[in-house]
C-alpha cells in the first residue's frame, strides 16, 4: 500500500522526447532508349513489374522513345534494385538489351 504522507514526485506532467527518424533515401528507376527493345515489351514492362496502369505505361514509353530516358518510378534502395533486376531479366530473357539503371534522388 502506497504512504499517503510521501510527496508524489515524478508523476506531474509528462514530458516529450524529440526523436528525428530520417526516411529512408529513395532511388529512381530509369529506362534507358535503345533501337532493339520493342515499344510494346516495354510497355508491357512498365504494366507487371510496375504496375502502371495502360495509359501512364504508353506515356512512359513514348518519352524514353523521344527523349532517350525516362524516370518510371521512385522506389526505396530495395524496390529499384529488385524491380530492375526483374525488368533486366525479362528483357534478356526475351532478347531485348533494354538499359535500366538506379540513381539517387
């Protein structure tokens, strides 16, 4: 049983610890144009592996088409790393040299 006649320290207001939680750095998934990799592989692509809708996959495609490279998603280090070496894979397998590479943001 608690002394009723002890004074009652350390049970006022409660106090906050400020922590700083640095997210994690995010990468950046870019598809590389070259003149063998089909249009329709790469678009196909962009719909399984990551998951783009039809439209933003056929969006996509045109702009490494025309510009040479296209960001096609931002991801933490794990994700890119494993949806590039999947995007690699299909393309080899298919015998498609498509580039893929994984930059910091």
């Amino acid at each position: 049983m608690a002394d009723t006649n002890q004074p009652n320290h350390g049970t006022g207001a409660k106090t906050r610890e400020h922590i700083e939680i640095e997210l994690p750095r995010q990468y950046k998934v870019i598809f590389h144009n070259d003149d063998f990799t089909t249009m329709d592989f790469v678009t196909e692509v962009l719909k399984a592996v990551f998951n783009k809708g039809s439209n933003e996959a056929v969006l996509l495609m045109m702009k490494v088409h025309r510009e040479g490279r296209a960001i096609v998603g931002v991801y933490s280090y794990d994700v890119a790393m494993t949806k590039t070496t999947q995007t690699v894979a299909m393309a080899r397998s298919q015998g498609f040299p498509l580039r893929v590479t994984c930059e910091p943001e």
